[in-house]
C-alpha cells in the first residue's frame, strides 16, 4: 500500500508500512531507531490497526506531520 521512511542527519529514524488487513482494514506497521540507541541496537517494532483506510491514512499523515515539524527528510518509498 505505501512505505514511508523519516531521516535524520542521514539515520533512519522510523518507516511506516501499510498491509491490508483482513475485513477491508488497514495495519500500520512502524519501526523506531530512537536517537538514544547506539545503529547496532535492534529497532522496535509496533502495529496498528485501523477499520479503514481513511482513518489509516489520517493516522499515519499526522505521524508524517510531526516527522517534519521535528526536521526529519521524509521518504517515500514504492511498496
């Protein structure tokens, strides 16, 4: 569906995935590499899942949103 990656000082920080889920719903997987963390450390992984698309959509542009406002590059990657 989409993938998206934010970069800061050229490290991943977070990617957001989209997955159809079962039912016409939409999972969000996100990755985090927190700034605290040493590269090598493993990243941690959360989902969420949304009824619909829309309200995926919705969550996941204001993620976007608040990557920018915090100066991260935003990728947009072909899924």
């Amino acid at each position: 569906m989409f993938r998206y990656e934010a970069r800061l000082d050229g490290r991943t920080i977070v990617t957001l995935q989209g997955v159809e889920a079962a039912g016409g719903g939409l999972d969000v997987e996100t990755t985090a590499y927190p700034l605290g963390r040493t590269p090598d450390e493993p990243p941690l992984h959360r989902m969420f899942s949304f009824p619909n698309h829309e309200k995926a959509r919705r969550f996941v542009d204001e993620v976007l949103t608040t990557l920018e406002y915090q100066n991260c590059l935003l990728v947009d990657e072909p899924s």
